[in-house]
C-alpha cells in the first residue's frame, strides 16, 4: 500500500472515536458521488462534517471505513441502506482494537487495480 493510504488509516484511527467498516458488493460504485452524498447528509443532519472516511477496492467489493461521532456511522448505515448496492457490516463500535482487526482481515484483499483503488477525507 502507498504511503497516501496508510497515511489516511492512521488518521482515520487517531481522530476517531466510533468506527463503522463495510464491505459493499456491487460491480460499479461511483465512490465521488457516494462520498459527496454523505458529506452533504452529515451537513444537512449534524451541520458538520466532523468524521474521516477511507476506502479502497478489495477483493468482493469496497471497503468503506469511517470514523468520528457515533451518529456518524448511523448515517453511513442509512445512507448505504437507501442505495442500490449491497452492503455487509464488518464492525460498527468504539473499540479500536476490534476495528483494527476486522479491517486487517479485509485489507488483505486490497486489490491494486488500473485507475484509483483507494481514497479517503483529507
């Protein structure tokens, strides 16, 4: 993985303090629009976008990680659960230890694929 990537992860993990992983299967995600969505949810629900947000193609799908306030990741679920792709739950809590490892599981299927395979929140 790229320093870029790692960069974002360890971000995502410090300044967070509720985690929520998923894995969406769906053949062809527009992850701009995806993200401008839930920024523009977040806006309209908390009137912030306090939270960092990484993804990346992986084997079966998108890894989609965000951190910040639990209400947070209650709207990423809502969101994600209103679309059209298929969504599975990798981990939704404040333990940091357990997000870690159910990521590290999936992050093994990190697939560097032609164009962009990975982006997040700067």
């Amino acid at each position: 993985m790229t320093s870029f990537l790692n960069d974002r992860i360890s971000r995502l993990m410090v300044e967070g303090s509720y985690y929520a992983a998923y894995i969406l299967a769906a053949d062809s995600i527009d992850i701009r629009l995806l993200s401008k969505s839930f920024r523009r949810k977040c806006r309209l629900f908390t009137g912030g976008t306090e939270y960092r947000l990484v993804w990346m193609r992986v084997h079966g799908g998108l890894l989609l990680m965000v951190s910040g306030a639990p209400v947070i990741s209650s709207l990423l679920r809502s969101l994600l659960c209103s679309g059209s792709c298929g969504e599975s739950q990798l981990y939704k809590g404040p333990s940091r230890e357990m997000f870690e490892k159910r990521v590290g599981v999936a992050l093994r299927g990190y697939v560097k694929t032609v164009g962009r395979s990975y982006g997040g929140t700067r």
